[in-house]
C-alpha cells in the first residue's frame, strides 16, 4: 500500500478562538414547537422593550435594510462614488426565519388609543411570536416614511417579539423554556 492510498485524517474543526470574536457569535431563537425563527447577532435580553402604556412588554427588534443588489444592472444606477467601503458597517444582523405576516392587521384597544398590528406567527405551528405596527403610528415619520405608509401601511423595519413566544436553543438544548410545551395540545 503506498502513501498516496492512505485515508488521510479530516480536516480539524475550526478552532473555538476563531468564533470568539463579538461579530462572529450568532444567537439563534425557535418557537415552542422548536421551529427555527430567529438568527440574530444581538441577543434578545440587550433588547429594548416597550415601555408602558405597553402590557406586553415587547422586545423591540430593529430589522437591517435588505442588502443591496449586486447584480450589474442595478450597478448602473448607483453612484459609483459611493462605494462599499463608504457605507456604514452595521454590527447588528438579523434574519426572520419561517415566520408567516398575517395578510390582515388586527386592532388593539389600548389607553392611550388604537394599535394597528400585523402579526407574526410562526410558519409551523402558526402561534403568533411578534407584530409590526402600523407605519402612521410613529411620531418621528418624516414625510418619506409617510408615503410609504399609504402604500403599505405597516413598518418594515421593526419587529416587535412577546416575551416567551420564542426560547434560545442553548434553553432548547438544557429543556429551558420548554416546561408548558407538552400541556398546549392537552384539554
């Protein structure tokens, strides 16, 4: 048997050092149903929650705007001064996973007024995980944002997550989270 034979040993994982940058570690969230939901680079408990008249104590999560497009026709259009290395970089990423937007907004009676809000639910098991509110409900919409409203009505760049819709999958893992999950199809 020559050398060339020989089952060679497979490649190392990479090193835990390699990951341990603060860009580099990825929070991943699931529903009750252990669907995967949310993948995220900031972990939901550094997130601000809705301050009352709001009971439900939502975790607001702030969306990236979509990426840009790289292909060369929409190249064109841009301004070619401005390049990637001029954007600003954001630290925080995050991706909506197997989540279902309601087609109809639903209305909260609240205190202080109305609250128009699309639900989130999770494509599984369809349990509702969070909502986006109504684009016309944001004091600080300028003029642009308003347009957009009109032609779409909800804020796209918002989610807003109800504490205990979703459990990390280090809680997943351990059967944190979990304790309620076997009595939700009993009666």
């Amino acid at each position: 048997m020559d050398s060339d034979s020989r089952p060679q040993p497979s490649p190392s994982p990479p090193s835990s050092s390699s990951l341990s940058s603060p860009t580099a570690h990825l929070h991943t969230y699931h529903c009750i149903c252990t669907s995967l939901i949310l993948a995220s680079t900031t972990p939901l408990t550094a997130l601000s929650v809705r301050a009352s008249p709001s009971l439900d104590k939502a975790s607001i999560l702030p969306l990236p705007p979509p990426p840009r497009s790289s292909s060369p026709s929409d190249s064109d259009d841009e301004d070619p001064s401005f390049s990637s290395q001029k954007r600003p970089r954001s630290t925080h990423y995050v991706l909506l996973l197997s989540t279902l937007l309601d087609r109809k907004p639903i209305i909260v009676r609240r205190t202080d007024g109305f609250e128009k809000r699309w639900l989130q639910r999770c494509g599984r098991c369809r349990v509702v995980i969070g909502y986006q509110l109504d684009a016309s409900q944001y004091a600080d919409a300028g003029e642009d944002e308003q347009e957009e409203a009109r032609r779409d009505g909800k804020r796209e760049d918002m989610v807003y997550l109800l504490p205990g819709g979703l459990v990390s999958t280090e809680d997943m893992r351990a059967g944190r989270g979990m304790e309620g999950v076997e009595a939700l199809g009993q009666r």
